[in-house]
C-alpha cells in the first residue's frame, strides 16, 4: 500500500492557522497560605500579547 498522504501535504493544511499556543502557568495563594499554581493554553497573535492579557482564578 502506497502512502495516502505526504509530509508536504500535511505542512500545507495547517498553515492557515497563525496563531501560536502558549501554555500560561500563573502561581496563587490559596487561604491556607499555601500556593498553588494555574495552567492554561491560550492561543495568541504574539507572545508579547500575554502581559497584557489577565489571568484570574
């Protein structure tokens, strides 16, 4: 069986897709004192764009 799908054919598809996925990972206290973290993908234009963005519990 021959190969339905080449490597090339495959960068062609997802190059309509800009944006890029940035893991966001932000630490918090909790009301024991203790901290805890927060993970989240977010997808954006440029990386200089999640400074500005806010990130709550």
């Amino acid at each position: 069986m021959a190969k339905q799908q080449t490597f090339g054919d495959k960068g062609k598809k997802k190059a309509g897709d800009t944006k890029i996925s940035v893991k966001v990972i932000k630490a918090f206290r909790s009301e024991k004192g203790t901290i805890k973290y927060m993970e989240r993908f977010v997808k954006v234009d440029d990386v200089g764009q999640i400074e500005k963005m806010d990130f709550s519990r």
